[in-house]
C-alpha cells in the first residue's frame, strides 16, 4: 500500500512539474488578440483593429502577394529569403511567425506594417500568422481556435483593404488547427471565417497553411470556400509542402480579381515552400 502510495505522489509531482514548466514557456492569451506592428513599434493587443484612413493596397491596379508557413524564423536565411520574396508584393500573409527581436529588426529595416494574432507566447515572444503591407488595413480582426490534442491555439486574420479602384479586398489568412480526432474543430475555424467573408461583396483572397494531410480535411475546406464563389489558384511550379498522403497543406483561394501567374518556388529557408502570386484589378 505505502509503495502505491508513493508511485502515486511521485507521478503526481512529476505532472504538477511538467504543467509548472508548460505555464512558464508558453503563455496563451484567455481571448484572440491582434498586434500592431510597424516599421518603429509593437502596438498593444486588441481583439481588432481599424483605421478609416487606410490608403489602397494595390499597386496602379497589380496586387503581388507571398504566402508563407515562415517556421517560427528557424532556418538561419530566413531574413534574406523573405526580404527576396517580397520584392514585388504589396501583402504578405505569413503563418507561424515569431515576434522575435530578429523579426522585429527586419520590419524596421523593410518598412513593412500590419497585424499579428498573438496566438499564444513561447518564452515571451508572440507566434501566430501576421499580415503585412505597405500601408494598413482599414479592418483587421484575430481569430484562434485550441487544438484539442497539444492545447496551443492556431490563429488566423479577418482584414479589409481598400483597392484604387473603390473596392474593399477581404482577406482571410489561416493557420488551421493540425491535430484532431475528425473534422469538427477544423470546420469550426473555417466556419468562423467563412461566416464574416459571407457578408462581404467584393473581391477576396483566403490563404495559409491549411494542414489539408487527408481528403475529409480537403473536402470540408473546399466545401466551405467554394461555397463563397471561391477559386482555388493552381501553382505552376508547385512545390508546396505535402503530408505522405501527397496532399499539399498550403492553398489560396480567392473571387472579384484576376490571377496573372501563381508559382510555388523551392526554398530552404523553411520547412514550407513559399506562394508567389500576382493579381490585378477587375
């Protein structure tokens, strides 16, 4: 009885340690919350953000996007990479990034600005997908929905872009939950999306790493977007990331523009390959 007794408490101890050590490392906001950021500060968490002064997002009606799972800035090119890749974009929806001093640095020295979800904190420093551009949205607002399994959240972006030629862009970028018994938490976070893009008239991209690995993740996904008037971009090269199904996780859909070229190049600097793509205005 007294050994049970001390297996017992030993195996307790050793979860209250474990907890103890998983509440120090990672620290996760009660509520969805949206950070700016710009070329000279972080701003504070907000559940949205807006500014009716937003100029257009496009560039004499061409819009240049880059799409790209980042891998929390890992891989020691990633600054020169993405520096390369934006060149010619005016947005970049970015999933797993961290805001790190070395993240920081590089929007100061490339001017870049917009918002990030703060998903949750890894030893202070705040990951989820980010939006940036060269001028901010006049809508932006965070979304987050837990994984069941690993208990972190996974986020995404609802944001409004005025266009030069009197539209308003919505744009969703996504990083879907990965770990689930079934499809129930996955249709929710697209749902909870789908739901605001819904209420919208104009043109809009959705992109991100949709962690699509089985045909019932891709079927609820174009389900729920095509549903919208959505079409999905095919790449030429593709080389997106794929799970050992052969299914690829990254995706941009999108309606109300005209898509000029898609490719999906290689790169090393991540463990997801990045999506190029050009539009222009309808």
């Amino acid at each position: 009885m007294k050994k049970r007794y001390l297996l017992l408490l030993g195996l307790l101890s050793c979860l209250a340690i474990v907890f103890s050590g998983y509440k120090l490392v990672f620290n996760i906001p009660e509520h969805p919350q949206l950070i700016t950021v710009g070329e000279n500060s972080v701003g504070q968490p907000l559940v949205c953000y807006q500014d009716d002064n937003a100029l257009p997002l496009d560039k004499q009606g061409q819009l240049g996007l880059l799409v790209w799972n980042i891998y929390k800035q890992n891989r020691e090119d990633w600054s020169e990479e993405l520096s390369r890749l934006s060149s010619d974009a005016q947005l970049l929806l970015l999933q797993e990034a961290s805001l790190n001093t070395g993240l920081k640095q590089w929007l100061s020295e490339q001017g870049w600005e917009g918002n990030q979800v703060n998903a949750f904190k890894v030893m202070g420093e705040s990951a989820g997908v980010i939006n940036l551009a060269r001028t901010t949205p006049n809508l932006a607002c965070g979304y987050t929905e837990m994984e069941p399994w690993l208990r972190l959240p996974k986020s995404g972006i609802y944001a409004r872009y005025p266009l030069s030629n009197g539209q308003v862009l919505a744009v969703v970028n996504l990083h879907a939950v990965n770990f689930t018994y079934g499809t129930n938490e996955y249709q929710l976070q697209l749902q909870a999306l789908a739901n605001e893009l819904s209420q919208h008239t104009g043109p809009i991209i959705v992109a991100g790493d949709f962690n699509s690995w089985s045909e019932e993740r891709m079927s609820v996904m174009k389900q729920v977007l095509t549903s919208l008037g959505l079409s999905e971009v095919v790449f030429s090269p593709d080389n997106r990331v794929r799970f050992i199904s052969g299914l690829p996780l990254d995706h941009v859909f999108y309606r109300g523009l005209k898509l000029e070229k898609a490719k999906a190049p290689e790169s090393d600097a991540s463990d997801h390959n990045p999506l190029l793509l050009s539009f222009s205005l309808l």
